[in-house]
C-alpha cells in the first residue's frame, strides 16, 4: 500500500506514514465486507483478523453500527473454534 500523500511504500499495519507522517487511510467499511466474506467462507481467524483491523479504525466507518454485527460474527466464530 502506498501514502496517498508521498507515496511511499507503507509497512504493513503502519498507521501514519514513516515517511512524511500522513496519517494512513483505511477503507473500514471495505475490511468489514472482506471479514463478512470470510466470515461467509469460514475462514474464522482471517474474520476475527479483519475485524478487529476494522474496529481499530472505527472511526472512519460509514455504515451504522456494522461492528455489532461483526462482534456477534467474532463471538459465533470463536465459540465454534472452541468446540
């Protein structure tokens, strides 16, 4: 992923560009429709992952309360991880 302000190449997870410090931007809404689809796929640990990645960044969701549904999701997926 790259800075939307300089263009350097961002670290994974970065929050702010270690280049010139933009803070980094994040499709939130975009990582809860991928968890659902993982969620959907049974791909629970890949779900759980996005999640919280999307719930890191909540602020920057637009849809109304998509993480209640994503807690719910997370708490059923590990749940059946423990059975």
């Amino acid at each position: 992923m790259k800075c939307s302000r300089c263009g350097a190449t961002l670290f994974a997870g970065a929050r702010f560009c270690q280049e010139c410090g933009a803070p980094v931007e994040v499709d939130a809404d975009g990582l809860v429709d991928q968890a659902d689809q993982a969620f959907d796929d049974k791909d629970y640990g890949q779900a759980i992952e996005l999640y919280a990645k999307a719930l890191s960044h909540s602020g920057q969701l637009k849809r109304k309360n998509p993480l209640t549904v994503a807690y719910n999701r997370i708490t059923a997926s590990i749940s059946y991880m423990n059975t």
